[in-house]
C-alpha cells in the first residue's frame, strides 16, 4: 500500500488546483461564457463553472484517486480513503459574470469530519492562500501573521443575507448581530471574505445556510491563522460564524439572544 499524501503534499496540490482552476474561468470569461439562473436571478452559473469544476475533478481522480469529492456544479464521488476534496470552482459567480473581481477558485480537504486545509485562489490579484487548523496560512508561499483580536465593535463584519430574510425572525437574529458591528459589508464571495478575514482585512463573517463549498475553504485559511470557527442553530437556521476570536464569541451570544 502507498503512503498516504503528507498535508505538504495535499496543500501544494491544493494551491495547483485552485491556481489553475481560476485562471481557466478567468481565460473564459474573457472569451465571453453564458449564463444560466439556478434558484434566483442572483443565483448563477457559467460555463465557466462548470469547465473549471471538471478539471479540478478530472485532476484529483489521477492524483488522489482513493479520495472523494463534491462539487457545487454537481461533482460527487465517494472515495475509499475517508478524504473527500470540497470544490467550488468559481466562487461569486455573479461577481464573475458583471465583470466585478471579487471572486475566487476554492477547495477544501476534509478527513471524516476533520477540516485539514483550504485553499482560495483570486485571479484579479493572482494570489493564492493556503491553511488549516494544522497547517499555518500562507498567502504566495508567504506564512501570513496571527490575525489580531478585537471585540465585535471594532470589528468590520462581512455576510450574506438575501433580502427576503430582512424582516421575519431570522432577519431580527442579523440584526442583533449587525448592530454591534463597527461596519458592515456585503461583497458577494464567502471564500473571499474569509480570505480578507485571514489577512486582517475583514474581521468577522456570519451567515446562515452556508453550504460546504461556501464555508470550509475559507474557514480553514481563518483557522490557519489564528482565527475561530463555529457552526450553530439560531432562529431555525444554521449559522456559520467565523472571525477574530472575541467577535466570533460576541456574534454567537448575540444569535442566540430570544430578543
């Protein structure tokens, strides 16, 4: 039996991947890619996507034949070594399709239920980072420094929120959040909010019914770099929260407020 890969090996595959993937996307996009609307009309996917998602696939089935993988354009295969690849091939697709460059190619590895590492590549900047809770956050080869704390008020929070949500109970749990935020932003691309959130550019991400593909690249950079993750029930959704490790606390208390 071979051995299996080091986290050296899977983090330096993991880089090639997204690298390659992004600049597939990118590559196309300039050539002009359609579009097709999945659940809402900001809810997209391009050919593009689904070119890249196919490589990153094709790619893992030669290198890590035994492992898994899921995809978000529908990739899904179960693997004999208990390892499965998490791909999200573009990542703000509809940043990607308005010509807008907060976007990204991302990927996690996880073992069982154990995050071993992310990895988000954004073409506009071409720099790629690569992390997990064993494995130190490097942005270019470069291992980045351990994120500052800071409480919630001091904190830019970055989320998602679709605007149906903005006026029941799960729109008055965000509420409670974003009012002891210092600001707020909404950019459009979980995995490279959580990137920015790794660099100490953002500070504290929280949104609910996060996909894995969503949550788990950038999550592993955060916790690469000295960040918190958690996952949690709150106004009957589940919600991921991820940051600095004071805000992350304050936004969790504040989630599981009744008031």
């Amino acid at each position: 039996m071979p051995a299996p890969p080091t986290l050296a090996a899977d983090a330096a595959l993991a880089a090639d991947l997204v690298r390659s993937a992004g600049r597939l996307a990118l590559e196309m996009r300039g050539q002009g890619v359609s579009v097709d609307t999945k659940t809402s009309i900001s809810d997209v996917v391009t050919a593009a996507d689904h070119a890249a998602e196919e490589y990153v696939v094709g790619r893992l089935s030669t290198e890590r034949p035994a492992d898994g993988v899921l995809g978000e354009e529908g990739a899904a295969r179960e693997g004999s070594s208990g390892r499965r690849w998490i791909i999200d091939p573009v990542d703000g697709t509809y940043n990607f399709v308005q010509g807008l460059t907060w976007w990204c190619s991302a990927l996690a590895l996880v073992d069982g239920e154990d995050l071993l590492l992310g990895a988000v590549y954004h073409p506009h900047d071409d720099v790629v980072l690569v992390g997990g809770p064993g494995l130190p956050t490097r942005r270019n080869g470069v291992e980045l420094p351990r994120i500052d704390d800071r409480p919630l008020a001091e904190a830019c929070l970055t989320t998602y929120l679709h605007p149906p949500f903005y006026g029941d109970h799960v729109g008055a749990a965000f509420g409670r959040v974003v009012s002891g935020a210092a600001t707020v932003r909404m950019l459009g691309s979980g995995s490279m909010d959580l990137s920015a959130v790794a660099q100490g550019q953002l500070h504290v991400s929280c949104q609910h019914s996060v996909p894995p593909w969503d949550r788990l690249p950038g999550a592993a950079l955060v916790l690469g770099a000295g960040g918190d993750h958690r996952v949690l029930e709150a106004a009957g959704k589940e919600w991921s929260v991820t940051g600095v490790p004071s805000a992350v606390a304050e936004v969790c208390e504040r989630l599981l407020r009744d008031h």
